[in-house]
C-alpha cells in the first residue's frame, strides 16, 4: 500500500516561460532563456507545508535531436533545485512518442516514481499546460490541473487554474 501523496508538475510552459522563437513558443535550449514564472515558488512551499512530494516530469526532446546540450540542462537543474524544492527531477529525452518510450503521453515517468516514492496516485495532481499532459495524467490516472498561461489560452479542462496559486484551493479538499 503506497501512501505518499504528490504533485507532479511539467515544466516548459508550467515553471517557466516559453521561448518565442520563429513565430512559435517552444523550451528553452539554453539556461539564459530559462526564466521562472513568479507564482511557482509560493505554490511549491504551500505543497511543502502540506506534505506533497514534489516531481518534474518534463520531455527533452531536443537533447536527442541534438539542439540542446546536458551541460545546459544541468545548469538549469541546479537553478531549479536552488530556488525550489523539488524531490526528482523526471525527464524523457525520446524524440518521438513509442510504445516502450517515456515520451509523454507516455505515463512512464509517473509509473517509474509512483514505485520508487510510493505514491498514491489518487491523492496526487498533474499540473500541466498541453494536451500531452493531460493525455499523461489520464494514461496513469492521476488527477489533472489545468494552468491557463497567455500560450495556451484555448485549452479547457474541468480543474483549470489561472495561477498556480489557486490549486491550493482544488487540492486542499484532499488535504
Ligand atoms: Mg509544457
């Protein structure tokens, strides 16, 4: 019996800011273009405070394809890790979805820490911006928040939050 509870948050789009880049918002690809939204430090302390593990579940295609660097990743992993607590840090850097892959929709990275942490996935949330996350939440069963960034303005979910401040008043029905 798993008890941990969680909340697993994708993070181009969700932690920090998209990068216009040829007419398209896209991740960055090196850590000068990475820049944190203002509403995730308070939102990941009041999760801390309430004894919610903490995950990022993130796909890097780019590493694979070649376009960005480990050496960048990792520079912005330790300014992540800086600012934020976070428990694991969970990428894929498949460049294609595959059925044995990690690549969300894929639920691998969220089945991989369900075991390793021993999650409850019905007390934990996918907080995510795109539809991949949503289709990932759904293929592992874990509940999914919706965040309404300016980039992804016409995607609707029933759990849809304007700022990341607000899921504490989703999740603290759970609590
Ligand atoms: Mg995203």
């Amino acid at each position: 019996m798993y008890n941990n509870k969680a909340i697993f948050f994708d993070r181009d789009g969700v932690i920090n800011k998209l990068v216009l880049r040829d007419g398209g918002f896209f991740s960055p690809r090196t850590f000068n273009e990475f820049d944190f939204y203002d509403d995730i430090k308070t939102c990941v302390d009041f999760l801390i405070e309430n004894k919610y593990l903490i995950f990022i579940v993130s796909n890097q295609p780019d590493i694979s394809r070649k376009k960005m660097s480990i050496k960048e990743l990792n520079k912005i992993d330790i300014a992540i890790n800086k600012k934020l607590h976070i428990d694991e840090i969970y990428y894929s850097f498949d460049s294609k979805v595959s059925k044995n892959g990690s690549k969300k929709p894929s639920p691998r990275m969220l089945l991989d820490a369900k075991e390793k942490w021993k999650i409850d996935f019905s007390k934990s949330f996918f907080v995510g911006d795109s539809v991949a996350d949503r289709d990932c939440a759904n293929n592992a069963n874990v509940s999914f928040i919706l965040v309404s960034r300016s980039h992804n303005k016409e995607l609707n979910y029933p759990l849809k939050v304007n700022s990341l401040n607000d899921i504490k008043n989703i999740i603290i029905s759970k609590i």
